[in-house]
C-alpha cells in the first residue's frame, strides 16, 4: 500500500513522522512522493500556537477536499493530543484521529485501519526526510520548565530523556549512512538527563559523541539560558567538530515579563551569559527567539527589548506574536495586547534585525569558511545550495556555492563572494 505523509510543525515533529515511516516500511507500506497515487494519507499535526493550529486545520481540509477518491486520510500528532474530541466531531471524513503514541503503538493502529498484506522480507534502507547532508537526533521528549504560555508540557508532558546508548547508537547509523550533521534537539537540550540520571548531562552525552572517530558538524539547538555552564562551555570550545552556534530561546529581556512567563532568569542573567560566551568561544554565532505582546508588555517593556536586541546583536532571531493558549498559566492574564499591536512590535524589532544581519554578512565578505553542501540549488547543477557554521538549517540563511564538484564531497571550503541580505553567495575553492 501507498502511502504519503505530510509533517507540520518543527524539526521534532519531523523525527517523529521520519520514525513512524520507517515503522510503516518495516509493515509492507511504501512511501510516495505523488499524493494522488496514495492509498493512505497521514498527516502529523502541530498544536503549538495559533497559527500552527489554524496550518494545520487548513492542511486537513486542503486535504480531504483533493485526496483521491479511495484513500483513506489519518491525523495524529500535538494537534490530535488536545482537540481529538473536537477535531472528530468537526471533521468526520476522516479515518482516525490518533493523539501521540509510541511509534510502533501508532502503526500497529494504523495497520488495523488500512491492513496491508506483506509482500517479501526484502531489507529497506532506512527514510529520512532531510537531505543527505544534515539529520536531526531527538535527544529528549517532553519540557520540565513549566512556562507560563507554552502547551508542550500540557501535550507532550514532562521531560523523558533517551539513554545514552540509544542516542549514540543512532548517531552513529546517521554517520555510518553519510550524514555529516548531527542536530541535536528537544525542547530544552540542557535539561537533558535529569529525570534519567538525577543531573544534567548534557556535557557527557556530548563527549561520548565526540569519541567517535569521523569528521562531522555536532550543531545543538534550543539551550535554556542560564544552564549553559562552564563545562559546557569547555565542551564547545574543545573540538572543532563542535559547531560555534547555539541555539538560546530568551523570549523577553524584561524582568517583569520574564517573571510572568516563568522563565527562571533575569536580564542580568542573560547578559551574562552572552557576554561569557563571547569571551570564552572565539566566532560564537547565537541565535535566539522573542515573543511580543505577552499580556501586559507596555510601551516601555517592548523599548527595553527594542534595545536589547539593537546593542546586543545577536546573529539570528525569531519574533513571534503571543498566542493566547487555553489551560496555560498565562492564558488569563490582563491586560491584553492588541493584534494590531503585536504585528507592529513583530515588524520593528525584525526590520532591525535585519539591518544587522546585513551588517554581519558585509563582515564575512572576502572570507574563507567551510561550508557544507546541501543540494543542487538550479536544475543544471551551476549552484548549490549550502551552509557555513552559522547557518542552521532550515532557520538561518543559505549560502549559495558556485563552481561546486560533487566529487569534493559534502565539506568543501569557499569564499564569500558577496551577499542577499539573509543569504551568502560564495565560491568553492
């Protein structure tokens, strides 16, 4: 049987529909890139804000109105884990709406819906949905932080660490297979191991990934502010093959605000832990993200992040309006921000963001830097498409790589040539 699958939401979300295709794979099911030649559409949903909800109740739908006759469509994931009652009462063409399962749970259900018989024991490579250069190893499920507008504690629960073994096993399948970038990623990577072995441990899991004799990228992603310490910090700076990017979600630089959203932390802090970074791990590139128009956020809190951000200059950010999400401390507090107005926080802090994005990319003009190749960016092979160690993929900007030859494999060395804006344009050498 057919089948094709649409994953929305982030990085995570994709892990888990790269793993639930596999197990699908290992039942006889193959998976198609031409959705009109499906049997079985499955769709894993993001409930996270308002406006992952609202994609993917627009995806379902697109769906269910375009789908082959005969195929049968199948929802699960964040969105199915806290509106299954409502999404079956609302949307009654679909086959079945699963909340979020073990994946071999989660196809063993599916299996019982659309059987399919096995044909063969023949062995299947294992499907990934990135590209050949970069994969993402999910080393945690679930958030202990508790903050005060976010659903993922309420939707995926509290934190539930991966052995050791279990990650460093996959790490080394995803090297084995030619991968040379490990992401690793959860909610909050740093909190890693404290339910599993009582202490944080993320700085040993990283140093038994580095035992492993290859050349690759080891890019971590979404770190807790003030659980960057010293031995992690050491870990970075130690091995090259360490990618100086990090990945820090500050959300608000206001006391008060940050107070209300349970973040833990203060503006000092996370001046702190900045300015100890910068010192400390020579090309550090950081990356974070904001939320504006969290209740009560005056006039005069939104300056004091307008200002954060134009003198602090960090490398890349994300600004997202606040979504109002029902169950979560937050979601009565008073009063709110207007719609009109958090558009307009949104748009000021990223026009200057991008003046300093533009001005960093300027810094990095007649520069060498290695650079991973991605994919073909033209049909006629001419450019590629690729990445230099500040560039996470999918997030950040490209760097587009002229005169590339496959044979030089996926690490090559280029020169910044010149710049769009967000993107780079260099030249393999």
């Amino acid at each position: 049987m057919n089948f094709y699958l649409i994953s929305l939401g982030c990085a995570k979300n994709l892990v888990d529909s790269e793993k639930l295709t596999n197990e699908l794979e290992k039942k006889g099911y193959f998976l198609t890139d031409d959705i009109n030649k499906s049997e079985l559409i499955i769709i894993n949903t993001c409930g996270f804000i308002k406006s992952a909800k609202e994609e993917s109740v627009d995806t379902i739908l697109s769906v269910i109105s375009d789908k082959p006759k005969k195929a049968k469509v199948i929802v699960y994931g964040c969105l199915v884990q806290r509106y299954k009652e409502e999404l079956e009462k609302t949307i009654p063409e679909i086959s079945a709406f699963f909340p979020i399962l073990p994946y071999e749970k989660l196809a063993e259900e599916i299996s019982k819906i659309c059987p399919v018989k096995k044909v063969g024991k023949e062995e299947r490579k294992k499907i990934l949905f990135t590209p050949p250069s970069y994969t993402y190893v999910k080393i945690a499920e679930g958030c202990r932080n508790f903050c005060s507008y976010c659903a993922i504690p309420l939707i995926r629960g509290s934190l539930k660490s991966f052995p050791r073994e279990i990650i460093l096993r996959e790490i080394e399948d995803r090297l084995d297979s030619g991968y040379k970038e490990i992401n690793l990623i959860a909610q909050d990577i740093t909190s890693y191991g404290i339910d599993l072995y009582k202490k944080p441990s993320l700085s040993k899991l990283i140093s038994e990934i580095l035992k492993i004799k290859k050349d690759f990228w080891l890019r971590l992603l979404y770190l807790f502010p003030t659980r960057i310490d010293d031995d992690l910090i050491e870990i970075i700076k130690s091995d090259s093959r360490i990618v100086k990017y990090l990945d820090i979600p500050i959300q608000h630089i206001n006391d008060r605000i940050l107070k209300l959203m349970n973040r833990d932390y203060t503006k000092k802090d996370i001046l702190k832990t900045i300015d100890k970074l910068r010192e400390k791990v020579d090309g550090i590139t950081l990356r974070s993200s904001f939320i504006v128009g969290f209740p009560t956020e005056t006039e005069k809190d939104f300056e004091e992040l307008v200002d954060f951000i134009r003198t602090k200059e960090l490398d890349h950010i994300g600004v997202f309006d606040y979504s109002k999400e029902e169950d979560t401390p937050a979601f009565k507090l008073k009063p709110m921000v207007t719609s009109q107005i958090k558009k307009k926080r949104k748009r000021v802090l990223m026009n200057i963001q991008k003046d300093i994005e533009i001005k960093k990319n300027k810094e990095k003009k007649g520069k060498i830097y290695k650079c991973i190749i991605d994919k073909p960016a033209d049909d006629f092979g001419a450019v590629y498409e690729g990445r230099i160690y500040s560039q996470a993929p999918e997030v950040d900007g490209i760097t587009y790589v002229r005169n590339y030859d496959i044979k030089k494999g996926l690490f090559v060395d280029v020169k910044i040539k010149t710049f769009r804006q967000y993107d780079l344009i260099a030249d393999c050498l």
